[in-house]
C-alpha cells in the first residue's frame, strides 16, 4: 500500500472525529471553510496521486489538487448549508444568540451540559459549554455557537 493511501485513510479518519466531535476542529473565523471539507479534500489528493503514482509527477499532482479542490469545495458547501439550514422543524443556531434558557444536565468548565430554549416558538434542546459551573435548573443565555448543535452560554444568576 503507498504511502498516499495511508495519509488518505488517516485523512478520512481525521474528517470521522471532526464530525463526531461536532465540528470540533472547524475553523472559528471562517463559515464556509471545515475541517471536515479539508480533510475530504486531503483523502481526495492521496488516493488521486496514489491511483495515479506511476504517471508523469506533474499529471498526479495537477489531477490530484483539481480532486481536492473540487472535493473540498462541495463537501464545505454542504457543511455550511447543513449548518445553517432552515425549515419548518429547524432552527438555524445563530438565531440563538441572545435567547434564554434553563440548563437540563449540569454543567462544568470544559465540558459539555445541556440546556432548553425556546426558538421561534420551538423548545430546542442544546450542548452548551460555559467557562464556569452552571448547576441544573439555572437559568442562562446564549452567548454564542460553537457548532451546529452546542452553544457557549452565561450563567444568569
């Protein structure tokens, strides 16, 4: 097996983690660009250029960053729609900064709580990760998105 494919293959696995880990290793500055699209991307490059390891250096190279481009690119739209979709039973996350909410599992610093809101008439259920302990039943406020199903929030006590 070349060595394109194990980089393709720990590529693959890297976009696995990042979706499970609920964009986790996304870029915070940037809506369009994910990790997950990168790491799709990267995989797309090595399996090219190892399918094509025994033409012409150029001809891999070139074919291999027109795959990974394109490859990136969809799978990034797709992220960013995904994200940011809309719809009679959805909520786009932005729409919740600001809102409150009651926190249904305990919170802890540098872990992951949950908390209810209601949005557009509609009672949402959340991550939530706050920098301090936030015991349950407390009220609390959106403060901003950390991924499309976890949200940073404040104690309103």
């Amino acid at each position: 097996m070349s060595t394109l494919f194990i980089i393709g293959l720990v590529a693959i696995v890297l976009g696995g983690v990042s979706i499970a880990l609920d964009g986790a290793f996304d870029l915070p500055a940037s809506e369009w660009l994910s990790a997950t699209g990168i790491c799709a991307g990267g995989a797309t490059f090595c399996f090219v250029g190892g399918i094509l390891q025994f033409a012409p250096l150029p001809v891999w190279i070139i074919a291999g960053l027109v795959a990974a481009l394109i490859v990136t690119g969809g799978t990034s739209f797709l992220m960013f729609k995904l994200r940011n979709s809309g719809g009679a039973h959805t909520t786009p996350v932005q729409t919740m900064i600001g809102s409150k909410g009651s926190v249904v599992v305990p919170i802890e610093p540098g872990k992951f709580g949950q908390i209810n809101l209601v949005v557009a008439g509609e009672t949402v259920q959340m991550n939530a990760v706050s920098e301090e302990e936030i015991p349950l039943g407390q009220p609390v406020r959106v403060l901003g998105v950390e991924s499309a199903t976890c949200v940073r929030v404040e104690n309103l006590r």
